[in-house]
C-alpha cells in the first residue's frame, strides 16, 4: 500500500460533524467549508511565529477563516479533516525558478555564473525547442513540485513559445498556482537560444498570450526578460509597452554576480545602477508593473532605496549564490529596509526545488555574512526565514502564505513521525528540524486555495 493510503487508514481521523448550528449562506447558496486539525504554526510579522496547538483551522470558500481552539456555531456540520498531531503550515512559496533546469538539477556546479550560462544553461535550455524532449522534462519538474512543500512559484520557462504552453499545461494539472514566463533574449547568448531580433521577441511573446488566453484557472503568465545581458533596449522598450497594455507582473535577475553588474555598466553606461537599467524601461517595480527581481546580492543603498521607492520583491536564492560563489545577500539590510523579501530555489543554480533546504541555508548564509562581512547585521532566524518562505514571498500573489483571516488557503500538512528521536520535542522544535533536515518526505496533505491536491 502506498504511504498516503496507509496513513489515511491508520492516522487520519476524517469526520464530519453533525452538530447543531447553522451552515453559512452566502449569495442564497451554501458555502463549501472545512477545517483541518493539527498543530497550526504560521507568521503574521518577519518575527512573529504563531504556534496553535491541537487548534482547527477554518476553510470557508478557499479562503481562511481563522484558528481557533473550538469549532464555533455554524462549523459543527462542516468536514473536519483531523491530522492528529501533525504540523499544518502555510503553503511555501518559491519566487525563482527554472523549469528546464531541473533535469541538471545538482550538477555542474564548478563555475561562476557567465561560464555557467555559456557551458551549462544555454545548452539544455536550446533543448527545449524539441516539444518531445520539453514533454519529459517539464513532466519530472511538475510532478516533483507538485509533491514538494510548495504551493506557489514564479517559473521561467525557455525562449521556446510551445515548450512553455506545454509547462503551463502541465502545471495547471499540479493544482498549484503559479507563475510562468516565456524567457525574452535577442543578445549575448548562441544563435541556438536567441530570439532573431527584438520585434521577433515581441511577436512570439504576444502570440504566446493569444494561445494562452482564458486557458488557464490557476497558471498566470509573467513577462520574462532574461536579464539586461540578454535583452537590447528595444526589446526592453517593446516589453514595456506589452507590459502597459496588460498590467502583466514581471520577474528577471538583479545584481547576482560582480561580472556581470560590470558587463551591465558596458551595456547601459547611462544607468545609474544595474536596477536603474531596468527602471529606466519602467520594469522595476511600481503599483502597475509588479515585479520580482531574484539575487541582489550586491544591491548598495542606491539600488535597495530604489527597489523600496518601488515595491519590488527580491528572491533571495542563497543556495544559488554558494553553488555559482556569487556571494551573500545583505538580507538582513532588506529586512530592516522592510523590503519584500521571499525566498528562491533557483533551481538549477539551486541544487534543491525544496524551500525547507533554502530557508536553512538562508539563515547558515546569514550567519556566515554577520560572522565575516558585517558584524552589525544579526543572523537570521527560524521566524525570519519561515515569513520570507511563506508570507513574504506569498505576498506576491496577494493574500498568501498566512493563516490570518482573508488569506487563501495555501496549506501543507507535515507527519514527522519518521524522523525518529528519543526527545520529547516542542511543535516549534519539531518546525525547525524540519526546516533544517529539508526531507519533503513528510508531506502527508497539502491544499491550494482551499483545494486539495492528489499528492500520489
Ligand atoms: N542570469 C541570467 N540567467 C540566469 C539563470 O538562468 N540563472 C541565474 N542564476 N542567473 C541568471
Ligand atoms: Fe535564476
């Protein structure tokens, strides 16, 4: 028997009450609730980790509608679905990712970024103009995300316009709600992974949006320009004006890797820094152009003044940044800035698409950037890092990753039984060896926006 049969057998205790009370109306019609029961942890502020035990969270029309310790009047016939002492957390959010680079997920990791690119990337991404090949690809990354701790990602897919409706496709049957991206590049790379010119970008990125259109009920396009390396200002500029005509948010690299922040100076002289190159093409930010911007590494205080004033997101991708040595992000700066902050895998800079790997290494990287860096900047914390992989980055999609009343119900149910020590452990020890052993086996149960996913 598989072990999500075994465990529905043995552990879960599925009731539904039949207890007096009313069943909430809206519209003239009933309302689809449930609530699912555990020990609920989840943060309302960067250092803020609620921890409720033996407490019931309340689903009402996918959205949350509260923890409470007692089913109120009205809950008593909704489905209880009861985990017994398992953890139930926001769903994860990933900010950055790249879906044809899974298959060298963990592999090639001996060079900086531009060799990385030339030798490493370029060459498989060129992979994905056969739709064959692109099938078995994006087949192994879907299935993977969908068993994972992840409920929403920002993706870039390739240049290629089939490819990256068949990675839609495939997503959209995870049941996740995600972002995906048809990368934009006309420079600096191999003619067998660059767009003709700028105009022939511009084309094959609107007829993508055409064959997508009303397609998908949970896979949302996001505009996707490589980074300032790969894209001329007028591909910039046609992009820009796409991005006006549709309000389509935006995702792309920032300040990743000392190289090439210099090759970006070469190109835009007229920039006053790299996220200029970007504002100066009013893709950085603002109500109107939501953007995400992942690495930063090197962002001095012009460039994180500018990513405030604008209402950027940054993905912070720390395993991405020790595999390609590109260095540590100044994250504690970003925090005490209160900028928006989430957290990456960047697979496949990443070695790992698991956001409980990344959120550790999040706090080791910090540890080391206080230790040798800057010793004003305190390590980050479980707390800190658990918001960034959950309401931080889920901010992105809007009321996401928080159990707070309103937030669309993004959940994922752990059973760490298997982790075996003679402890007696605390729920927020029991979180935190989780965090730290980043073993997605113990995913029992997970929902998105209310809905839950078939995880075998
Ligand atoms: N900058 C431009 N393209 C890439 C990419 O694929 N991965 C990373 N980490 N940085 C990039
Ligand atoms: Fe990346």
């Amino acid at each position: 028997m598989g072990k999500v049969a075994l465990f529905a057998v043995v552990f879960y205790d599925v009731k539904r009450y039949s207890g007096g009370g009313s069943t909430g109306q809206r519209k003239g019609r009933k309302m689809k609730r449930f609530a699912l029961k555990g020990h609920i942890c989840y943060s309302t502020h960067p250092d803020r980790l609620e921890i409720r035990e033996n407490s019931y969270l309340l689903c009402e029309e996918g959205e949350c509608r509260g923890v409470v310790k007692e089913l109120p009047q009205g809950w008593k016939e909704a489905e209880v679905k009861d985990y017994g002492t398992c953890l139930i957390i926001p769903g994860l959010t990933d900010l950055h990712m790249h879906a044809p680079q899974y298959g060298f997920c963990g592999m090639g990791m001996d060079m900086e970024l531009l060799q990385w690119l030339e030798h490493q990337v370029f060459p498989e991404e060129a992979k994905y103009a056969d739709l064959e090949y692109a099938e078995k690809g994006y087949r192994i990354f879907a299935e993977n995300l969908k068993k994972g701790a992840t409920t929403r990602a920002c993706i870039f897919s390739s240049l290629h316009v089939p490819a990256t409706e068949l990675l839609m496709e495939k997503l959209e049957e995870t049941g996740l709600k995600v972002m995906v991206g048809k990368v934009n590049m006309d420079r600096n790379s191999p003619d067998i992974l660059r767009e003709e010119s700028a105009e022939a970008s511009e084309a094959a990125t609107r007829q993508w949006l055409k064959d997508i259109e009303g397609k998908f009920k949970r896979v949302q396009p996001i505009l996707t320009p490589r980074f300032i390396p790969s894209c001329t200002d007028e591909l910039m500029e046609r992009l820009s004006h796409l991005q006006q005509e549709t309000g389509l948010p935006v995702q792309s690299h920032l300040s990743e890797n000392l190289g090439e922040i210099a090759w970006v100076k070469e190109l835009c002289p007229w920039s006053s820094c790299y996220g200029d190159a970007y504002d100066h093409f009013r893709m950085f930010g603002t109500e109107q152009c939501k953007t995400i911007m992942a690495h930063c590494v090197y962002s001095d205080d012009q460039e994180m003044e500018l990513m405030k004033k604008r209402g950027v997101w940054i993905a912070h991708c720390p395993l991405s940044n020790e595999n390609l040595a590109s260095g540590i992000a100044p994250v504690r700066e970003f925090l005490n800035r209160g900028l928006n902050v989430g957290l990456g895998s960047d697979v496949s800079g990443g070695n790992t698409d698991s956001i409980f790997r990344v959120m550790a290494d999040a706090v080791q990287a910090s540890k080391m950037y206080w230790r040798l860096i800057d010793q004003t900047k305190k390590p980050l914390t479980l707390e800190e890092v658990f918001y960034m992989a959950t309401k931080g980055g889920g901010s992105f999609f809007g009321n996401v990753g928080s159990f707070e009343e309103g937030y669309e119900l993004d959940a994922v149910v752990l059973d760490d039984r298997a982790l075996k020590t003679p402890m007696d452990l605390t729920v927020r020890q029991r979180l935190e060896r989780i965090c730290y052993l980043s073993d997605d086996r113990q995913i029992a149960a997970k929902y998105v926006a209310g809905e839950e996913i078939r995880l075998v």
